[in-house]
C-alpha cells in the first residue's frame, strides 16, 4: 500500500532515520502497482526532509516545487509533515516562507481555500469524534495571519510548530490514534496537492480518489433531505430555506404543505408591494352596508388569518408558506409582531393591536404553537432585501445546493456534462459572496438528448448572461463566457 510508509512515520517514532524513512516513504507514492500516482508525477515536487538535529529548530519533511532551491527556505505550496517526540507528526498544507511563487496562482483561487477548507470540515464531521481534528485558513495568501489562539490552545503539543510556521500553514490535521483518520487525510491533501499540479492517481486509485473527493465535495455543497426541514420546522417552527435558482425550494415547501401538513396552512408570496396590512392586519376599505361608497374596516393579514386556522384546530399542526420571503422588507412587514416569533418561549408572546380585527385575536395577537412559518429565499437575487440580524435570529436557515445525484437520475449524458463542466468553473473561481449563485440541478433535468441543447440555451444560458450583465460574477466572467460559447457543442 502506497501511503503505509507515511502512515508509520505520522504514527510512529522516527528520531535518528528521518531523512531516509521519508525518502522511502516518498517513492512508494509512484509507480503502479503499489504507488498512486504516475511515475511521471514525481518530477512534479520534490521531496525537503532535512536531518533532524537538537539545534535545526522545528524538523519537517516537505513536497515542494522542483524549482525550489535544494536546501533553505521554500517557497509556494506544499504537503508538510511535522514531527514531535512522543506524539502523531502534524500534517497539512503549508505556503513556503519565502512566498507564494510558484504558485500564486493556484493559492489565490478560490477553490483551492474552498477544496482545503471542505477536507478539514468532512475530517471533523467523519473522524474527529468528539474532537477537532483539523483546522483551515479562509485565505492561504494572507500569510500575515497566524492561526488563531483559541485553535492553537486546542493542540498545546504542537506549539514550537505553530510559533514557527503558523502564518504559513492554512489546512492541517492533527491525528488521532485513528489511522484511518490519518489515512483519509493524507490521501485528502495528497491527492489536492497533485490536483493543482495537474496530476491524477493511477488507474487501480481512481476509484479511491473519486471517492474520497465525493465525500468531502458534499461539503462544498451539503444535501439536504426534506425530512431535515419537517425536523427542524417541528423544533424551531420557522425555517427559512435558501438556495440559488432552480435547487427545488419552492417545490420542497409545497410538498411539505401537501404531504406533511396534509395541506393544513396556506402559501402566500412576498412582492415589493408587500405591507404590514397585507401580512399581519390593517384598516382596508370595505363596500358600506348602504351599497353607496366606501369605509375602512380593521382586515386580517396572511399571519393572522393563517393564526387563526391554527388556534381553531390545535390538535394538528398548520404551515404557513411564504414563497420569495426577502423579496419584501421582511423587517417593516413584521412591524412589532416580531416579538412574536420566539419559538422558545416559555410564556405565550402576545401584542396589542391598534384596532379589533374580531375573533378570535379581537385587540390581542399571539401565534399558537401549532403554527409553523416556512420561508423559501433565493440567494441569488441581488437586488432584493437582505434580512436584518433581528430578523435572522427569530429563522433557522437552510441551504439548498445544487445536487449531482438528482442530474445523474433524471438528466440525460449532455445534462450530466453540462452540470458537472458548471459547477467546476463555480467551485474553482468564484468568490464567496458569488458562489450561492450556482444555478441549480432544475436546469439540467432534460431526459432527451436532442431537448438538452435547446433547453440548455433558453433557460440556462439567459441566466448566466445576466448574471454577466449585472457583474454578478465578474471575478470570474471570462470561463462563464467560455462555457457559454462551448454549449452548442456539448
């Protein structure tokens, strides 16, 4: 097994023999049989791993760039290993302290920080158990950063590393007696490293590779199943589920109104025009009893009529659907009736209103606990309301991704293409604040192979040329513009 030399320096004692158990260790990584990358691959770094000695300061042994000098400080990027007497060598992803040449370009890309930080997320979620085990910087290039104390007070052992490189080290795992953790995690940052110098595993590893990039690519973009939203709607009772266009929230929401509450409840639509009168109640005009003009009389809103259906059957429970809930100022509808919604109370929240809009609230609202609030917000429009922090606090929020597995079922082999060439360009260039505009797997669902190119060019490709328009995805508009060109022809 390619990585079992690396694996018994990490967990075991290496004092005395370091330079030539990491030499071994090295070559095993090429060549099939028993290596995991090409024989050709290993041109593509080199191999630092000093003798360890009582005065050279923090030992490592490193995977560099070949144009890195044969000995001194390195630069750009690098899988280190970094023993200590008596613990597991601390692994990771390190920048060079002589800067980021070579590789600029590949640390300033987005999805080279997205990619690092979506190991360590799956390394804690799968192998930590209990414990942080891995930790990643937001932006590899900001070397002028050093890890953050509290992280650094979680592993004290390892302080002469973190007093020494800690501004240049911006994905690391800290092992547990679990080799398999520690498995997982040099296969993870390995196959990452070899990534970004254009490299993939053997043949025999491709299956290994494709694998273990699956799990922690559902980091980048989790899945979220519908019964997570009824639990946490039954917990919180009001959930706001958001998403780019075309992930299936509105669909999800009204599927849980039909199938969960049994159409129990109502969906309504935020709008611009949307008002506190609308939502919670207010004096609307009504014919005269005379049939002759006009009065105002005190008109349930959308919360309190929906309220109301939910007191008079408390035996079950009962949602309100707010599709497009930012496309309003959430903050002015909700007036002082945000008090309401504390969904841990212990008391019953009630406000007074300015008029009697009648049975059952009459002059006194309040929102019984069988009513249950789901909103449905696209993330991707840009020129809507952003919910204040108030506002936030009272939601549990929900994201919705894209998901590959739903393009794989009902897609045809353009779609899956198209999708996956989609994704990519979004996972590796865009920004943060741009990333939540990935168009969704709706867009790709298309069965027939001869409907795939048409749908693709009318209800994709308007999508991300305003996206260009706009300069929604300027830091990036040139491989959009260049995966719209290649669509005629996938």
């Amino acid at each position: 097994m390619s990585l079992a030399p690396l694996l018994d320096i990490i967990h075991g004692e290496t004092q005395g023999w370091w330079k030539d158990c990491n030499e071994v260790a090295f070559q095993a990584l090429f060549g099939s049989p028993g290596g995991r990358y090409p024989k050709a691959a290993e041109k593509r770094v080199t191999l630092r791993a000093p003798e360890m000695s009582a005065d050279s300061g923090v030992p490592f042994a490193a995977y560099i760039d070949p144009s890195n000098p044969s000995s001194g400080a390195y630069s750009g990027l690098s899988f280190v290993i970094f023993p200590i007497p008596g613990k597991p060598c601390l692994i990771g992803m390190v920048v060079g302290t002589q800067g980021l040449t070579p590789d600029e370009a590949i640390l300033g890309r987005p999805g080279h920080a997205r990619k690092a930080q979506a190991i360590c997320s799956w390394l804690n979620q799968e192998y930590g158990r209990g414990q942080f085990v891995a930790w990643a910087k937001q932006d590899p290039t900001r070397t002028d950063l050093r890890i953050p104390e509290n992280v650094q007070l979680i592993w004290p052992e390892y302080k002469s590393v973190f007093d020494r490189y800690g501004k240049e080290m911006y994905a690391i795992y800290c092992p547990t007696a679990d080799r398999a953790g520690t498995e997982a995690a040099l296969t993870a940052f390995l196959d990452l490293l070899f990534d970004e110098r254009e490299v993939r595993p053997i043949a025999n590893c491709l299956a290994s590779y494709e694998a273990i990039r699956a799990k922690w690519f559902e980091r980048l973009m989790p899945g979220v199943e519908r019964e997570q939203i009824v639990d946490l709607l039954a917990a919180r009772r009001y959930v706001i589920v958001q998403g780019p266009p075309g992930t299936g929230k509105t669909m999800a929401a009204t599927e849980i109104l039909e199938e969960v509450y049994g159409d129990r409840g109502r969906s309504i639509q935020f709008h611009p025009n949307t008002t506190y009168e609308n939502f919670i109640g207010g004096l609307a005009p009504t014919i005269a009893e005379s049939g002759i003009g006009f009065h105002f009389t005190p008109t349930q809103g959308s919360l309190m009529r929906a309220a109301a259906e939910a007191l008079e059957d408390p035996s079950h429970d009962y949602l309100l659907h707010i599709d497009e809930i930012n496309r309003a100022d959430l903050g002015k509808i909700l007036g002082e009736s945000i008090f309401l919604l504390e969904a841990k109370s212990s008391s019953q929240r009630k406000i007074e209103l300015p008029y009697d809009f009648g049975a059952p609230f009459h002059r006194t609202f309040f929102l019984p606990k069988n009513l249950h609030i789901l909103g449905t917000m696209n993330s991707a429009d840009r020129s809507i309301a952003i919910l204040d922090v108030a506002v936030r606090r009272r939601f549990a929020f929900v994201s919705l991704w894209p998901r590959m597995g739903v393009v794989e079922q009902y897609g045809c082999a353009t779609m899956q293409t198209a999708f996956k060439d989609l994704v990519s360009i979004f996972v590796e260039h865009a920004a943060d604040d741009s990333f939540p505009l990935v168009p969704g797997h709706s867009y790709f669902l298309e069965s027939d192979e001869a409907q795939a190119k048409k749908s693709l060019r009318v209800n994709l490709a308007p999508l991300l040329e305003e996206y260009l328009a706009q300069g929604y995805v300027s830091g990036f508009a040139e491989p959009i513009r260049g995966y719209l060109q290649r669509l005629p022809s996938l």
